[in-house]
C-alpha cells in the first residue's frame, strides 16, 4: 500500500530528497526554523487540513497558482485554488509513509526560506510573499539547478500538482477526456441467475 502511494505521487523517498548530506542537511535546518521567520502569507484552506499545517499548506498554493494551469490558458481554465490543488495533496500526504510527509513538509519550509531565494534566483523575500514573475523565477531556478534536492523538489512539487489539478472533474471537458468509464452494478456474488422469459413457441 505504501508503495502505491508512492507511486501515485510520484515520490519515491530513495531518489526524492536524498542527494547526499548536503541535501539532507538543507531539509534539517529548513525544518528547525520557525515559520514565523518567513512571515508566511497565509492562504486559507478550503477544509480541515490532516498533515500540513496552515503554513505549508500555504506553500503550497502558493506553488500550485504558478504551476497550473500556466499563464497561456484561458480564462475556461479554473485555478489551483478554485480546485483546491493543495487541499488534495495535503489529503494525499496524509495517507503517505509517515517519514515521506515529514520531508514533504521540510522541502515546503525550504522553498518558503527568503534566504535560499535570494542566493539561487535573487529574491530575498519567502515565496509567498514575493511576486508573481520573482516566483517563477524561483521555481525556474529549483527547476534547472545543480543540485538534485532542489530539481527533485521542483519535479515533485509539479508533479503533485499536475496530478490533482488534471484528474479534476472541472477541467475533463477541457482537455478532451469524456471521464472515466461507468461500471455496471453487478448483482452479489451469492445471489440466483436472473429469471429468464419463457420463450413462445408459435402452435
């Protein structure tokens, strides 16, 4: 089962945030400093949160509202927020191998932190706080950057948002899918044959 949720993430705790020690020791630090410090601006979640809190949970759509749809769609095209890309992600988080959710919440403090913004794409202030072009800036920057902790946060950041942004019912029509297949209802397993018509035999 743990591996399923992996798979369906697209996460796998080897290859996603374990680049060395340097990169475990970025996650350390990112997750001992306070939020507080980030002055985090604050994104209200649609429900009760399970595994993030309200911070990283702001974060994260925060990340989302720039990753999809993408500025060249349309105005059909509802927002991350509108579908409630984070919410779903902070659901799915919550079903994870508990030291998997630990790192997810660590790489959220990480790319909030104003400081690593400033060093890799020249921003000083915490994602959430920053504009719009300074935050694909950052993103771009963990997208293309050395170091296989960032890019592999970048690409599971994405891919989290991708996947609960597509399979959204709201956008089906959008991008051509009918919808997934109806199943009929099958009768019990234990329960008789139906009763079939008996057919007129013409005298």
């Amino acid at each position: 089962m743990a591996r399923t949720n992996r798979e369906a993430s697209g996460i796998d705790r080897r290859r996603f945030l374990k680049r060395g020690l340097a990169g475990g020791g970025l996650l350390i630090v990112a997750g001992a400093l306070p939020f507080a410090i980030r002055s985090t601006r604050r994104w209200p979640p649609h429900a009760p949160l399970r595994l993030l809190s309200p911070d990283e949970y702001a974060v994260f759509a925060a990340a989302a509202a720039r990753l999809v749809p993408g500025d060249g769609a349309g105005p059909r095209w509802p927002s991350a927020d509108a579908l409630d890309c984070a919410g779903k992600v902070d659901a799915l988080m919550a079903t994870v191998h508990p030291e998997i959710g630990k790192d997810f919440r660590r790489l959220l403090r990480l790319f909030e932190s104003g400081l690593l913004g400033a060093v890799i794409a020249g921003s000083p202030r915490p994602f959430t706080r920053a504009r719009a072009a300074d935050q694909d800036a950052r993103l771009e920057a963990w997208r293309r950057s050395r170091f296989g902790l960032l890019r592999s946060g970048y690409q599971a950041m994405k891919r989290l948002a991708d996947a609960t942004y597509y399979s959204s019912p709201e956008v089906y029509a959008l991008v051509g899918y009918p919808g997934p297949p109806v199943v009929p209802n099958l009768p019990p397993p234990n329960s008789p044959p139906p009763t079939l018509p008996t057919p007129s035999v013409p005298r």
